[in-house]
C-alpha cells in the first residue's frame, strides 16, 4: 500500500483498477459509502456528482457537520465500523482470495474467527453487525472448505468451536458437520 505514495505506484494502481470488474468496483464503492466520517461522506458527495444540486446538497451537509462529534457519537462509531471493517475483510476474502487460493481464504476466514475477542470487545452496542458479519464468515468457510482437504478443515474448525469465548464461533458447528459427513 505505500506504493500509492509514488507517482510510478499510483500509476499502477490505476492501471490495476482498471482491470477489475464494473460490478465489483461499483460494490465496492458503495461499501465506502456506507462508512461513517469523512471518507464515507466523500464518497457519498462522489456517487451523486453527476447532480449539480445534490451535490451542493451534500458539500452543505459536510460543512455544517465539521464540528468534532461528541465521545458518544465517537465511541457510536467506532463499535459500528467494527462490524463494517469485518464485512469490507470479507468482501476482500471472498472476492479476491477464494476465486484464486482457496487455501489462503481459509486461512484468512480461520484469522477472522480468532479475532473474535478483539471484535466483541470493541463493537459496543453494534454486536448484531458484528454476529452478522461471523455468520457470513461461516458461510464463506463452508463454500471455500469444499475445495480443501477435509481432515485438515475440521481439525481447525474444532480447534476454534472449542476455543470459543464469546459465542461466535457456534455457527461453525453446521461447517463442522458438513464437513464430517462429507
């Protein structure tokens, strides 16, 4: 990423972007919507710059919110974008480590789940989006399973239910049993 601070970086990553998906980059783009502060904001100013009028609209809205939130809408936040930095590391496994290196996405999704405390600790009262978020990790842990050896996933799949301090990890059970009667 500290390639993006050189003029030959930046060049590459536009030559890189360039080469990705409309679909993929507009999803994207709107996950970047969805976050709460100032890149969210800019990102949503972008999406409506088509519209002279939103877009005064919303360059209005930014300027009159420049004030500091207060630490309940700090602390707010930051439990939210918990869950929304755990759906944006999904995003990344599932499309672009699982299409290429089912391996490495399960590692990465095994990373996710042991990260669990962290998560819990530090979501706030936004643990919904973070069970959301395990949920789904669970079910991109049984699509990207069923291309690896099936000795080696459940090993690691009992590994982290038996580790399970905050009850994230029960929705393995359904993989585990998948993978056991596979």
């Amino acid at each position: 990423m500290s390639r993006l601070q050189t003029h030959e970086g930046v060049a590459e990553a536009r030559v890189r972007l360039r080469q990705r998906n409309a679909d993929v980059l507009a999803d994207f783009i709107v996950s970047l919507a969805q976050q709460v502060g100032p890149v969210g904001d800019q990102v949503r100013t972008f999406i409506v710059g088509d519209d002279v009028a939103e877009t005064v609209d919303a360059v209005r809205e930014r300027i009159t919110c420049l004030e500091p939130p207060s630490d309940y809408e700090r602390r707010h936040g930051q439990g939210q974008q918990i869950g929304t930095t755990l759906e944006l590391i999904l995003d990344s496994i599932e499309h672009l480590l699982l299409p290429v290196d089912s391996t490495a996405a399960f590692d990465m999704l095994v990373a996710v789940f042991e990260a669990d405390a962290i998560a819990m600790e530090n979501c706030g009262d936004h643990d919904w989006e973070v069970s959301c978020a395990y949920e789904r990790a669970a079910r991109l842990m049984d699509t990207t399973a069923k291309s690896l050896p099936r000795g080696i996933v459940a090993g690691r799949l009992r590994e982290l239910i038996v580790n399970d301090g905050y009850g994230m990890r029960a929705v393995l059970e359904s993989v585990l049993t998948t993978e056991e009667n596979r």
